[in-house]
C-alpha cells in the first residue's frame, strides 16, 4: 500500500483528497502548511506528496526545494497557479507532475498511478542493469544507487540519476529531448522539452561541462 503525504491549507480541498485517496487504498496524511508537511515528511516515510502553491508560512515552492535537499520521493504539484511561467517553475524544483485546480478526482488518481509506474519502473531497471558504470572519472554503482565523482560521493536527485544511468548505459548514441522524455519521464508526462535542457545543466554543474555532449540540433550523448 502506498502512502501518500497531502499538503494543502484549504480545508475542504484537503479532505475531498483525502477521503478519496484512502478509498482507492492509497494510505494518507495531511498537512495544512509546508512546515507542518516537511515536519511530518522527515518522521515518516512516504511513497509521494501533494503540494499546494499557495500556502501560509512556507509556500509550496519553498517546500518542494527543501524536500529536494534530502529526498527525491514524487511530488505532484496541485495548485490554482495556471501560467505557464509557475509551470517550469515547478519543474525546475523537479517536481514530478502539476495538476491545475479545479481539477477531476479521477484526473489525480491516475497522475498517481502514472508516477508510481515511472518510479517503480526506475527501481526495477536498476535490477537488470550493469551494476558499476565508470565514465572519466564518474563511477555509478547501480545497486547502491549511489554517483561517485573522483571517489567522492556526489548527490543525485531520482530524474538527474536516470538520465545520467540511460546516458552512460548507451554512451555514443545520441537521444533527443522527445526520447529523454519518454524514457525517463514517461509517456504520460505533462511538460516540455526545457524541463530536460534543465536536469542536464544541473548534471553538468555537478559532472564538468564536457561530460555530456550536446549534437546540435538533434539532442545529448556521453561520448565512449
């Protein structure tokens, strides 16, 4: 059973989510801010989180970068903030999904199941995978999940890690933004391409510029 953490300070909102989730099965949690939702995120474990923008104390987008800071669990973001500017924004931070209120129960219930996939896809190819991948003087080890720069243990988040993994498993081919966004993100993913020009410069800040190439016109490869 997976266990979803809802943080949302509008109360009816917050128990129409709730209600329904467990109905599906999902087990829940609630919030109403962002420091109650990160207090409770750091005493339990859970699956994915809900986040609301537009909050009191600690808005949504500040919640969700402190989360980054020691998790890559999913986070979908729900909130009223339509533009498309607030959209990136969200992306940036690296959340997984943005649903736009007012929106279908139906509608969240399956951008949960779709993100769950994704993820529970990443865990189960890292089982068929290579175990140790080395690059210049990158080396991941797929089993503990861990990115080892020049010895140093270097942290990754959830997307950053598969896209380094799909790019050092294939080195010399070349994936478009439309691939990277398939494979990594997955079919049903809701965004553009700019989300993926974005995870790669966080990689390159992180790897050296070289590290990745870019192909003019066409998209990324890691050189063999």
């Amino acid at each position: 059973m997976s266990r979803i953490l809802v943080i949302e300070d509008e109360h009816k909102i917050q128990e129409i989510l709730v209600e329904f989730l467990q109905e599906y099965g999902f087990e829940t949690d609630s919030a109403y801010n962002g420091v109650e939702g990160l207090a409770m995120f750091q005493k339990s474990s859970y699956d994915l989180v809900l986040l609301d923008i537009m909050m009191p104390k600690i808005d949504g987008f500040a919640t969700l970068e402190l989360l980054r800071k020691d998790s890559d669990v999913p986070v979908i973001i729900i909130t009223a903030m339509e533009e498309e500017e607030q959209q990136m924004k969200g992306f940036d931070l690296q959340a997984d999904d943005y649903i736009v209120k007012p929106f279908s129960m139906n509608l969240v219930i399956r951008r949960i199941e779709a993100v769950l996939r994704r993820k529970q896809r990443g865990t189960n190819s890292a089982e068929d995978a290579a175990p140790i991948l080395v690059h210049k003087n990158v080396m991941m080890d797929t089993q503990a999940c861990e990115v080892r720069v020049s010895g140093t243990i270097t942290p990754f988040t959830y997307k950053e890690y598969e896209l380094l993994k799909l790019l050092l498993e294939n080195k010399n081919r070349v994936f478009t933004r439309d691939d990277l966004l398939r494979i990594v993100w997955g079919y049903d993913f809701v965004g553009d391409e700019r989300v993926v020009n974005n995870h790669i410069m966080r990689i390159r800040k992180k790897l050296g510029e070289d590290f990745i190439t870019t192909v003019r016109g066409m998209g990324y490869r890691i050189d063999g």
